[in-house]
C-alpha cells in the first residue's frame, strides 16, 4: 500500500486504499470494470506529501499486464491474476530513481514483484550522509548541524537500488487486510566506503550493499458505495547490518546504533476515491491521510535533547490514480 511502494510507498498504499469491485447498487458511481485487470497497457502514479520525517515524492509506473485467468465468478482464487512488465520512475527534490520492474499475481490473494533501479542522490537538503558507523547520530538536527558544518557532508551519491516485494490480502464483506513485506537493497557510491548512511525514504540508518526489511499490515472498511475507506496501519522497518556496518566500533552501542531497529509505527487511515472512467489513463483518483504514531524509534518517541516528542506522529497527504488501456 508508501512503496511511494513503501509508504507510502508509493503505489501500494494507494493500491491498498482503492475501491473494490462496485456492487449493483454503486454502480452509478463506479463501473463494473472497476479493479478488472485488462490486457495492455496500465499505469500507477502517487504523489505524498510527508511530515516528521519531512518528504516529498512521487512514484510512477508504466507497463504492459497480461491476464492469466479471468474468472470473476471465483474471486476467492482466479480473479484478477496476471504477469506484468513496466519502466518505474521515482522523484523528490533530493533524489531520483528509475528502473524496470516485473510484477506476479498469481492467486488473487497473492502478488510478487521484484524492481531493479538506478538511484541517484543530488546532494540537496542535506542528504545523503555517510557514515563510518551505524551507531553514529542521525537525527533531523544532528543531520542540519553536521551539514551547515561540512556542507560536502551531503553527497550527491549515485547507485543501484533491488526491491524485492510480497503482498497477501484478502477481504470478508466490506472488510478487507493486506500485508505488504519488502526486501530493500542498497549500493552507493559513497565517499570514503563508508558502511552506512541515512535514507530519508525509509527513515532508517541504511546498510550500504545491505537489506532494510519493511512490513505495512493494513485493516480496512471499504465503503465502496460512498468512495470511503477507514483503516489503520501497522508499519514495521528492520535494517539487517552486517559486521562492516559498524566501523572501528565493532558492535551496536548501547543508547546508538542497538537502538537503530527495528523501527515500529502506527496509526489510522482514510480515503476517499472519486468515480472511475472507462478505459481510461485517469482512474479512480483517490486522496488519502494516514497519521502513524512512533512506537519505537531512535529520535521520534522523546527521551533525549534532539528528539521529537513522541506525541508528534508521521503525518502522509497523497494523491494517488490508476489506468490502463
């Protein structure tokens, strides 16, 4: 539901808040073609807004999907499976990415997907920062402060990005649930080699040629006749280190880096989808809110100078459509 795939993600939030199949009496509102995969082309685009940590991104898909089955009178199994291609581009003011992505739905309940990237990072708003150490400070104002002292502390950093992803959901009545899990790889050209450095997209101190694990488990009431769909979000995101992510320290701090995962949020959500057209590139256009309290985090649940109270959730505005052809 953002990768803007992971929180955002940035099209599985939107994926997950979309309507559902439009029973008889909404169909003035949506037609029957509404979450019908199609053969041919399709496209996803979302754009967030983000508040504590502060982001702005947007996330787009193009490609070509092919049915498998097409058997709406079993949706429990059969509808909706398909393979699909695309080209993925992702953007904000500090970075860019791009690639090429190949997605897999077997079952309806199931959905696999795998995209490989080029990122490069500008070196603006004080990102990236690399590190000789996972147990060095990267809160918001550690990472102002060490910029406005060594403005080259910001890199304009550039490297490949793997995205390994796994959703399983499944819907009763107007209720449904989803669990997205992903796998994130990350190789940079930083300066110096240094081992770690602070990814702003997922708000972890990120292993340099290593894994970040992220989990969203989402609950939600679909309301398709009205458009609205209210839910919560339980978000999970665990970097794996590896021995080198340590530096000259060796092991995780006590009150540093043992405190850098896993990360835990949560929080309510809302949507709202406008009508759909018919095959059309404008589908469903959707806005959605989603508030996440800090559960666990090194610099967002209070308890030190530099933190933020953790009474000051993560707050997600976006907009989110989808079409094909």
């Amino acid at each position: 539901m953002v990768d803007l795939r992971a929180l955002v993600g940035p099209v599985a939030l939107a994926c997950a808040l979309a309507a559902s199949p439009a029973p008889a009496a909404a169909q003035d509102r949506f037609n029957t073609r509404v979450g019908r995969v199609t053969n041919g082309l399709y496209l996803r685009n979302s754009t967030v807004i983000r508040l504590n940590p502060l982001g702005l991104f947007d996330d787009l898909r193009v490609g070509y999907r092919h049915r498998i089955f097409d058997r709406p009178a079993n949706p429990i199994l059969l509808r909706n499976t398909y393979w699909g291609v695309a080209g993925s581009l992702a953007a904000s003011p500090g970075f860019v990415r791009g690639g090429a992505a190949v997605e897999f739905a077997p079952l309806a309940m199931l959905n696999f997907s795998a995209a490989f990237e080029r990122v490069q990072w500008f070196g603006t708003f004080n990102f990236v920062q690399s590190y000789a150490s996972a147990n060095e400070g990267f809160s918001d104002a550690a990472i102002r402060e060490r910029a406005r002292v060594d403005p080259a502390s910001a890199e304009a950093a550039g490297g490949w990005m793997l995205t390994l992803q796994g959703i399983v959901q499944a819907k009763v009545g107007d209720l449904a649930i989803r669990n997205t899990t992903r796998g994130v790889w990350n190789s940079l050209s930083l300066r110096q080699d240094r081992p770690v450095f602070y990814d702003s997209f997922y708000d972890v101190m990120s292993p340099d040629g290593g894994w970040v694990v992220t989990d969203d488990l989402d609950l939600i009431y679909q309301n398709t006749e009205m458009g609205f769909n209210v839910g919560a979000r339980f978000t999970a995101v665990v970097p794996l280190y590896e021995q080198r992510s340590w530096g000259q320290d060796g092991i995780a701090l006590p009150g540093a880096g043992a405190d850098n995962g896993p990360t835990l949020r949560v929080g309510p959500l809302v949507s709202y989808t406008f009508r759909e057209g018919r095959h059309s590139f404008f589908n469903a256009p959707t806005v959605f809110v989603l508030a996440q309290w800090w559960l666990t985090h090194r610099y967002r649940t209070g308890g030190c100078d530099e933190c933020i109270p953790q009474g000051l959730p993560m707050i997600v505005v976006g907009f989110a459509f989808r079409g094909d052809s």
